[in-house]
C-alpha cells in the first residue's frame, strides 16, 4: 500500500476518474431531494447506502450489517450464559456485561442519514462499483448519480477510488496494470 498513491497511481486513478466522473451536478441532485413532493425522478429513500446505525464505538452499519452484529451478540451471550453447574468468573460476567450493553446500545440506535457533501454524475458501471462499496448512490432512471462523503482533495486521492481500481488490478505493478 506504500505506493498507493504514486505518481504513476496517481496518474492511473485519474484516468480512471476521467473515464467514469463527469460532473459535479449537487444543485441539481439537491434540488430534487428537496422537493419531494413535486412527483421528482428520486427521493432520499431511493438513495442507497443513505442511511446506517452507529453504534457505541463509532462504527457504521446498514441494516443488514447491524442484525447480523445483533445475531452474533445474542450468540456470545447465549454462549456466556449456558448453565456449566459452576459460578461465572469475574471476568465472564465482565464480558457478559459488556456484550450485553454493546448489544443494548445497538438496539437502540438511530438511523441516520449519510452527510452527503458533493454529487456527482457517474457512469452506470461506476455507481454499481461505489454503491457495493457502500458508497450512496442513486439513479433518476437515465443518470446515475454519487453521493462524494469528502471534499477537498481530487476524486482521484479518494480511498473507495483506490479500492476500484486495486481491485480492478490496474494499479502500477498489477496483473491489468494501465499503461500511460
């Protein structure tokens, strides 16, 4: 990963962008979400990974995601409880307590909307790749839109960007490496 972000990587990922990146479009995409009851082509619940839970440690979960952490919860603890005929140690009823308030707290968490902070329009295949990646994306039935989380450095310097890329294996030294 040390050369993530070489000159040559640097190149290639911009060459990606270029191909799949076409536009900034946020007064366009934010005026339709803010209208949703002028009949518009999407709303926010047709954005997806638009919403996800936070747990206690900061860490983000979509719905499926957050059963599935719940179900494995509810395993450890059935783990930590079944009768063995002998008394818990200190340390098992520690950890029960902290599985069982992590799990508690889970529960109870909010569904949250992602802070969007730029959309741009994207290639179909690109929005495919950024919405696996749990990137918000959304489709208004011809354009394809991203929901950008970051701002500030070029689309290039993105993590998500770099991820696509590396697994597309066309970074520097990769089987598809692109040449420039």
């Amino acid at each position: 990963m040390e050369a993530a972000n070489s000159l040559t990587n640097q190149k290639i990922k911009g060459k990606f962008v270029e191909r799949h990146v076409y536009a900034k479009v946020n007064t366009l995409v934010e005026f339709v979400l803010a209208n949703p009851d002028h009949n518009p082509p999407f709303t926010w619940d047709d954005v997806c990974n638009a919403y996800y839970y936070e747990d206690w440690t900061g860490q983000h979960y979509n719905a499926e995601e957050r059963q599935e952490k719940l179900e494995e919860y509810d395993l450890l603890i059935d783990q930590l409880t079944e009768s063995t005929g002998e008394l818990p140690t200190y340390e098992e009823r520690d950890a029960l307590d902290n599985l069982v308030d992590a799990r508690n707290d889970l529960r109870s968490a909010t569904w949250q909307r992602v802070e969007v902070i730029e959309w741009w329009l994207v290639s179909d295949w690109l929005a495919e790749k950024l919405t696996a990646h749990g990137q918000p994306t959304v489709s208004d039935g011809d354009s394809f839109y991203w929901g950008r989380m970051i701002s500030g450095q070029a689309i290039k310097m993105d993590e998500v960007i770099h991820v696509i890329c590396e697994d597309l294996q066309i970074l520097e030294g990769q089987t598809d490496e692109w040449q420039l």
